[in-house]
C-alpha cells in the first residue's frame, strides 16, 4: 500500500507541476495577446477595460490552484475554488442553460487571477470550455461585466463532458 500511495503523490505532484507551467505559458501569452490587440487597436472598448493587464508582471500576478466542477444535461450548475497564497480561497458559482452541455466532472486545475483577487466580490462573467470521457480537459477564463480578464485556469480531471458555455456568475473571496 505504501508504494501505491508513493506513486499516486508523485503522480498527483507531477500533474500539479504540469498544470503550473502550462498555467504560467497561458498567463504570458494571454497578456502578450492583449498588449499586441492594444498596440493595433489602442482606442477599442476592449483596451480601455484590459489596461491593467499592461502594467503586470510575474509579481503582480496572483498564481493559485484548486478544482472545478460542473454537472449538467442541458440546465448545469459551475463552482470554481481556487487557493491561493497566503491562506485565501476565491469561489465562483454559476448556474445555466438551456445550452448545450452534457457534463459530469471535477478537475485539478492550475492558473492564475491578473486582479488582486481580494478585490473580486460579486457579478463575474465566464466562458468554460471541457471534453473528455473518462479523463475530462477543462479551462475557465473569468472577466468583469466591463469584459477585462481578471483570471485564466485549466486542468485535468475525472468524468465525462461535452461542453462549451459561458455567462455571469457570482465571485467572492475568503481569508481562512
């Protein structure tokens, strides 16, 4: 038993590992995408709301991880709980449909918020994107109403889903 246990932690630590660095590659070419999209479009609604995201660096961006889960035939239900250091959680809860979505999942998922997340707290808009049977693919990218990014996570999990939705949810932050 001890050496299945072995495994499984070193498993579980290098899927974490993958799911850090494939955050962190996200990270950097979500805020190169943006930078690019405002150098060409400099007076677009969609600069004016991303303009944080122009000043950011690896220290001002806030890393975290934590599962995703989503059930669903039609009418579904999404909650996010991310951890992040030191000791605070960020939730976000959203409920939906009619849309097409066949989904029962819950994923380990790594990335990052280009907010400080103590300041996210109520209306949160969000497109979520899994497949998968067995092993389910999933990714989460958060905006405020005013549609600036303010997080990004992916992750692998167990369950099957074919979905692909977006729309408003509610946000909050917690110190524990």
């Amino acid at each position: 038993m001890a050496k299945t246990e072995r495994f499984i932690d070193k498993a579980n630590q290098a899927t974490l590992e993958y799911l850090q660095k494939r955050a962190l590659e996200n990270r950097n070419n979500t805020i190169e995408r943006i930078k690019k999209f405002v150098q060409m479009q400099p007076d677009h609604p969609f600069t004016h709301a991303n303009q944080h995201v122009l000043q950011l660096s690896e220290q001002t961006s806030w890393d975290g991880a934590g599962m995703l889960t989503m059930v669903g035939l039609g009418w579904w239900t999404l909650d996010l709980s991310v951890d992040i250091l030191p000791v605070s959680v960020v939730s976000f809860h959203a409920t939906g449909g009619p849309d097409w979505t066949v989904s029962v999942f819950t994923a380990t998922v790594a990335g990052y918020f280009l907010v400080d997340p103590s300041t996210l707290e109520g209306d949160c808009d969000f497109q979520m994107e899994s497949v998968g049977a067995g092993d389910t693919e999933a990714s989460i990218n958060l905006y405020q109403p005013s549609g600036s990014q303010i997080g990004s996570f992916m992750g692998l999990g167990i369950g099957g889903s074919v979905s692909k939705v977006s729309g408003s949810g509610t946000i909050h932050y917690y110190t524990t």
